[in-house]
C-alpha cells in the first residue's frame, strides 16, 4: 500500500534554512502536500504542488519534487522562533484520500 | 465563519464506555474526514463521508461508528471504548475529494482508562 517517510526531528538556528525531507510511494499521486501542525492545534496547510511541477516557490517557502526518486523536500528560508511545529507531508491515494507521513519535529533555536 | 469545530476538547473514559464526538462545519464542504493521531505518527483515517447520507470507512474503522444526517455534522461514535482508542481525533472537511485543502478541527484528546 502507499506509505509516506519523513524524519522525526529537525533542529535549527533562527535565521537558518530549513530543509524538511519526504519519501513517498504512490507515484500516481496527483497532489503532494505540507502541511503544518502548531502545538494543540490541528493541521493547517502549508502549500501542495501538483505532480507534473519540479518546484514551486511560496514567499519563504521552497517545495521541490523529485518523481524518478519518489522525494519531496520542503525549504523554509530565514527560519523564525514561529515555524516551530510539526510539519507533515502528505500525498492523495488514487481515491483523493490523503496519506500522511509522521511528520517532522521542526526545532528553531534563538 | 467558525470553519470546523470539534466537541469535546477533552475527555477521559472508562473502558467499555461510549460516546459521541462531534464535528460541525459551516463552510458547505460535501466532504468530510475523521482522523485519529497517535503520538509520533501521522494521522490516519477512520471514516469519511463524501456527502449527507453516504459514508465510508477509512484505513482504521473498527470500534468506530458515523452518521451523517447533514451537511455540516459528522459526528463519531466510540461504542465500547478501548485503551486502544486513546488518541488524538481531528475532524476535517474538503469542497472536493482531490483534497486540495482539508481545513482541520482543532482536535479532541481522548483518554481511555
């Protein structure tokens, strides 16, 4: 079945890049996406590039798609204190239903 | 426009209790989602409602039950809790299935003991 990967933790210095990385399997997903996740609260979407595009730029955000190796990285430039969460990728099943990864604790250290 | 909301926010269970968490949309969204979070893992789905009257399951749907009588309610039942079921459950809802934006409920923490 699908299956989506990412790393658990991230941990970075304020005014760094951030490069959260993705694997997943189902290579006729149409949508990838990222979402965010702030402590108590529930996912929030962060931005989605459709699956015929190498790479969309969002202000801070950087989303590249790699389909031959199945690989979605999310780049977050000028990291701020306010970025911290947790940041989750996730691709649509042939149904539209979403797969989420683990998600990844992003740290941001003053 | 208060998009998705979820009740309770909180609630501690004996085993072998049920109840009902709620979820109530105002944005006209035909679909709608119910997703259990567990600690360090993604969110998976339990069930899924694509319009008033049709549901159907998800990855995890034992132990659960949904109706969906209306567009803005999708409420999930838990009809015998189990200390399985402790967890995290957002409700979210979408215009169309292709998800483009899932808007999510804050969450309800569920603990069963």
């Amino acid at each position: 079945g699908e299956d989506v990967e990412q790393s658990l933790f991230l941990s970075v210095r304020e005014g760094d890049s951030s490069v959260i990385n993705c694997t997943y399997t189902d290579s006729s997903s149409t949508y990838l996406y990222w979402y965010k996740q702030e402590p108590g609260a529930g996912l929030q979407l962060l931005t989605y590039i459709f699956s015929n595009m190498d790479m969309k730029q969002d202000q801070r955000l950087t989303v590249l798609l790699n389909k031959k190796d199945k690989h979605l990285s999310l780049r977050i430039a000028d990291t701020q204190t306010g970025d911290s969460a947790i940041y989750f990728c996730a691709e649509s099943d042939q149904g539209g239903k979403l797969i989420f990864g683990q998600g990844t604790e992003l740290s941001v250290k003053p | 426009n208060a998009g998705v909301t979820q009740t309770p926010k909180f609630r501690i269970l004996k085993i072998g209790q049920s109840m009902t968490l709620q979820c109530t949309q105002d944005m006209n969204h035909n679909y709608m989602y119910w997703y259990r979070q567990d600690p360090g893992m993604g969110l998976k789905l339990i069930y899924y409602s694509v319009g008033a009257g049709i549901t159907d399951k998800g990855e995890v749907p034992n132990g659960y039950n949904v109706s969906r009588s209306t567009t803005e309610d999708f409420p999930l039942r838990l009809e015998l809790a189990a200390p399985s079921q402790t967890s995290v459950y957002f409700c979210a809802s979408s215009y169309h299935d292709r998800a483009r934006e899932q808007y999510f409920g804050p969450g309800t923490r569920l603990t069963v003991t």
